[in-house]
C-alpha cells in the first residue's frame, strides 16, 4: 500500500462514528417512553455500531502496522491527540448497547460477556488516554495562548463513560466485595473524569471570551461540553440504581438524593450550553461552515443528554424531564441521520480519506481535521 493510500489519512476521530451510532441505540433503550418499532431500530443500530467498531479496529491496526510515520505525527499533533480518547469511547459505547439492546438478539450471558470484555478494554484504555495525552500536551506539544479547544475533553470524559457504564455490570458480580467494589470504583473514575473537566472547561470558556469564537471547521466541537455534563448526570444516577444490591442502606439513599441533586443543576446548565452552542453553530453555518468529521460531536454529547435526562425522570417521576428526554432523542436521530449521510457521501467521493489540505498559516494549530 502506497504512503497515498486512504488508510494513511484514517485519523482516530473516526472512532466518533462509532460513539454516534452506538449512543443511538442505547439511548432510545434508555426513553421512559417506548412507541411501537422502537426497540427493533434500536437493535438494527446497534448492529450497525458493532459493525463499525470492528472495521475501525482492523482499519487503525492497519494504519499503525503500514503508516507508524503518520501515527507518531497524529500523537504529535495537539489538534489529533486527544482523539485518542474516542478509541476508548467506542468501545464502551459498543459494549454498553450490547447488553442494553443487544441482549435480545444475542441473549444475556454473551450480553454481559460482550460488555464486559469492551467495558474493561475500554476503561484501560480510557485511563491511559486520560493521563497520556494531558502528559504529551505539557512536554510535548507546542500550544499558543488562545488554543484552548473543547476537543481538549475527549481523553478526561472516557472515565466518565466507564462510570455510567460500569453499574449495569455490578449486578451480575458476587455479591460482596466485587459489588462494591465496582461500585466504588466507578464512583472514583466519575470524580476523576469531573475534576479534569472542570480545569479544561474554565480554559475552553477563557479561551472564547478572550479570542473569539472558534474556527469555523472546529465550532461544532461546542458539543462536546455537554458530554461529561450529560454522561456524569447518568452516572451518578446509574450508580445510585446499583447502590442497592452493593452497599448498605444509608450509602444508598444518600447516593440515590445525591443523583438527583447534582443532576438537575447539570442538566440545567447542559441547556444551557446546548443554547450558546447551537448559536454558535448557526453563526458559524452562515459564515460558511462545512461538513468535516467534527459534525459528529453533534451526536454522542446529545445522547448523553439524553440518558441523563431520563435517568432523572425515572428517579423522580417528573413528566417535564421525560418530554425532555425525547425532544433530545428526536434531535440526536437527526444529528446522526445528517452526520452519517454526510459521512457515507464523503467516503464514496473519496474526499474525507484524502490528504488534509494546508490550513492557513494563522489558523493551522486549530482547524479540524477532515481525516
């Protein structure tokens, strides 16, 4: 395979697809309500999701083995690196549809298994992104002031993934030490993914008031926030689900309040944000935005809004966030609907695995890349 050949441009942000889709299925399991077909879409997506992950998996070992020049660039490249963290994403997402959608088809023994197996790949990788790339952005990577990025999020938000994730599995462990074990471990991976998202939230926000809206490739990346808003407001719940058959009775009502007392205001700010950045977007529409692989961010952030907004309608029985739940559902199948026909006629014309044209000079460190 020549250095030209479109495997050499296939960059990790493709693990974004995966997520997209995944995120689909799992959250339309996940609506408090249930209209007639639904489960079987959900299932149909959920296949397709799997689908993509293997032939992302086959496809990135093979540009590791033939372009290993171009894979230490993309490590090397502050605007790349962090999409390392999407590798450890798609693989939970995967494992998480599969036993919330996928146990139908596949039955639930192999469901768990599947799980599983993706939840702890998923979680190793997921934390040697989250200290890695930080690592490689402090003695590595040469960042101007001014290019604070929301991308910044996506290796710090992977353990947070784990820990919405990780309470589905502590039911089918030994009672005990291994419950709460899981439990207390995935409280611990949500602390960790919360506390880094935080310092990366306050220079993302210093970064916009400062210098001005992001480049116009970069802007749908604005969705990203609501990411680890979204996914620590269903891990917090979730967690309190499987608090129960984990540990004693006081920790588990004071986890249940806790879910429903930390994720309400975040939900609340996760409108909030999902207002500036959809103004965002138009802005940057009208000025001439086009499609890139960034359009993908529109989708896995939404999903876990979604899943928030219906773990707190399913512990406090409020109609308001279960209405919530679906318009986000609504808005993410059309985010996905658009992403993946974009994606599928960018693939067929050959442009999105072509060789990323030169930004200009000034814009270079942020622009997104298409690859």
């Amino acid at each position: 395979m020549s250095n030209e050949s479109p495997l050499r441009h296939l960059g990790p942000n493709w693990y974004a697809t995966v997520m997209g889709t995944a995120i689909v299925a799992s959250a339309g399991a996940a609506l408090p309500v249930r209209p007639p077909g639904l489960r079987g879409a959900c299932e149909v997506v959920w296949a397709l999701s799997a689908v993509l992950l293997l032939a992302l998996l086959t496809a990135r070992a093979g540009h590791w083995a033939r372009h290993r020049d171009q894979a230490g660039r993309h490590l090397a490249d502050p605007a790349v690196a962090p999409f390392y963290g999407c590798l450890a994403m798609a693989l939970l997402a995967v494992g998480g549809a599969t036993l919330s959608v996928g146990s139908a088809v596949a039955g639930e023994s192999a469901a768990v298994a599947v799980d599983a197996t993706l939840w702890v790949a998923g979680t190793v990788v997921g934390l040697a992104a989250t200290a890695a790339i930080p690592y490689l952005m402090v003695t590595r990577h040469r960042i101007a002031p001014g290019e604070a990025s929301p991308v910044w999020l996506l290796p710090v938000v992977a353990p947070m993934v784990s820990a919405a994730l990780g309470p589905a599995l502590v039911p089918h462990l030994p009672a005990g030490q291994w419950r709460q074990a899981m439990l207390l471990g995935c409280y611990a991976l949500f602390g960790m993914s919360l506390l880094a998202t935080l310092l990366i939230l306050s220079a993302v926000f210093s970064r916009l008031v400062h210098h001005g809206p992001l480049p116009l490739a970069l802007t749908p990346a604005m969705f990203l926030v609501l990411g680890p808003l979204g996914q620590s407001t269903t891990a917090v719940n979730n967690l309190a689900d499987a608090a129960h058959g984990a540990v004693g009775g006081p920790y588990a009502g004071a986890m249940a309040a806790f879910g429903v007392l930390y994720g309400v205001p975040v939900t609340g700010f996760a409108l909030l944000w999902l207002v500036l950045a959809t103004a965002m977007v138009v802005r940057a529409h009208r000025r001439g935005m086009g499609f890139t692989m960034t359009w993908w961010a529109f989708t896995f952030p939404i999903g876990t809004c979604v899943t928030g907004a219906a773990a707190l309608a399913r512990h406090t029985g409020l109609d308001a966030l279960s209405w919530l739940a679906v318009a986000l559902y609504v808005l993410l199948v059309a985010a996905w609907a658009v992403a993946g026909a974009r994606t599928a006629a960018g693939l067929v014309s050959g442009r999105l695995l072509a060789a990323p044209r030169p930004a200009p000079v000034a814009l270079a460190p942020t622009m997104a890349r298409t690859t």
